[in-house]
C-alpha cells in the first residue's frame, strides 16, 4: 500500500456537505408537502458518517491485489453528497491507463473517482450493504482506471 499511495494523489475531499435529518427520502413527485403527510412514501435511508464512509473506501481500495494497486497512477478519490441530475454510486473521469502514451499523457490533472455517499445509502438497510456496495463501487471504478468497458464489468459482475 505504501506504493501506492506514493504513486498516486490519494485524498478524500467533500463536496457540499448535506445531512439528512430525518432519515427518510421524499420522492421528488410529491413536491413539498409536510413530512407527516408523506411518511407512508418515505424510504428507508441507511445513515453513515461521512467518516465512517471514507474508512470504507480505504479499506475497499486496499483490498485491491497488490498487482493491481501498485499500477494504479494519478487518480484522486473524492467523495460526494449525490451526482447533479443522476441517480449514480460512482464516476470515472480521467483517462485511462489503456489510453496513455508516454507523449499524450503528462502535465495533467489526476483523474477522478467520485463516490456519492447519499445515493449509496439510500439505497443500502444496513452497515453491510454499505460496505458491499462501496466495495463493488470502487472495483467498477478502478475497472474503469484501467480501461474496463462497462459492457465488460457486466460480464464479470461488477457492473
């Protein structure tokens, strides 16, 4: 691990930071009725600290094997409330190392890999699932790191 955190910008940063105070998820079509009113359609939200979050996400990206970890290069892994306008865990921006040649690829920013914490959790009951799901979120992101299709990860069922 230590490679690889030499090899590669390796933090946690936080986009806006949002809490839900409830627990529940309104969906959107009711508009803004009062929470009373809306509680037979609440969903059930699995809450995390966003602490607890990011120890997962080290904990997934160090479960990677070794082989694979130690090629990882230039990618920083940032952690976020939701995608704007999009229902995803996860997304892989950047270019990957399929990709790269030795006079196309320098001077540039790191990729990306962001993780939504609120759309994990709201689609997670329990700490498990949490873990599953952030585990298998930062497998298919990675995947994508090292040019993994997505019709590929379907295939190998980390899609």
């Amino acid at each position: 691990m230590k490679s690889l955190r030499r090899r590669r910008a390796h933090h946690f940063r936080r986009a806006a930071t949002l809490e839900i105070a409830i627990g529940v998820v309104v969906p959107t079509h009711l508009g803004r009725r009062s929470i009373e009113s809306i509680h037979e359609y609440a969903l059930p939200v699995y809450e995390i600290t966003n602490e607890r979050f990011e120890e997962l996400v080290t904990e997934a990206l160090s479960s990677l094997p070794a082989e694979l970890s130690s090629q990882i290069e230039n990618l920083a892994i940032i952690v976020a409330d939701e995608a704007p306008g999009r229902n995803l865990y996860g997304l892989y921006e950047g270019i990957p190392l399929t990709k790269r040649g030795p006079t196309s690829y320098s001077a540039v920013m790191p990729d990306r890999i962001t993780l939504y914490q609120k759309t994990i959790c709201q689609h997670c009951n329990s700490a498990e699932e949490v873990e599953a799901q952030i585990r298998k979120t930062v497998i298919h992101e990675v995947a994508h790191h090292f040019g993994i299709s997505d019709p590929r990860l379907v295939e190998l069922g980390w899609a």
